[in-house]
C-alpha cells in the first residue's frame, strides 16, 4: 500500500467535463450527488439539454483548467478534438488537480 497516497473527499470540490454528451451528463449527476461544483465546456452544447443539473458553462477550456479541482474528459477523436488538450492547458491547471480521460481515439 501507498503512505503517501492520501484520499480526497469530493464534496465542495469543482469538477470541469469536457463534452457534455451522454457520458458526460452521467457524470454530471454522479458528481452533483457528491455536492461537487460542476462547470462543462461544450461548444455544442445547448442549455435547454439540461434535465435538473446545476452547471455552469464556460466559454473556454483556459477557464475550466484554471478552477477545476478535477478535469474529466469526453469526446470523440476527430479533427476537432486532436490536441485539445495540451500542455500550455496542463500548465494552466490547479496545482494537484486530477486528469481523468475516458476518450475514445
């Protein structure tokens, strides 16, 4: 076992979802339930696709890496979404935050 892995409670805690598609609103209202600030970044995104989820849009992805506790990713590979996370991002991030990619390509 790991001494110096310490756990994190999630509440209060701000989670930033790239892609709000079906996996990423399934993550929302996992999240939400652990009373976890959510902010999306979707540029395909429509607020009226929203069933009961408290979220906030952001119109960039520098906005979401820099108040995100934790980044959880979730979009398909295309020409659009190669490279959409770089490292001048990962410089922009929180010190300590978490990455969690479930792309698919």
């Amino acid at each position: 076992m790991h001494s110096n892995l310490k756990p994190t409670d999630l509440k209060q805690k701000t989670i930033g979802i790239i892609g709000f598609g079906s996996i990423g609103k399934q993550v929302a209202t996992i999240c939400q339930s652990f009373q976890m600030k959510i902010l999306v970044y979707d540029p395909y995104f429509t607020s009226n696709n929203v069933e009961n989820l408290s979220i906030d849009l952001v119109s960039d992805l520098e906005d979401l890496f820099k108040k995100a506790d934790i980044i959880s990713i979730h979009v398909p590979y295309n020409k659009q979404t190669h490279h959409l996370v770089n490292g001048s991002l990962l410089k922009m991030a929180r010190g300590g935050a978490i990455l969690v990619n479930t792309s698919r390509g």
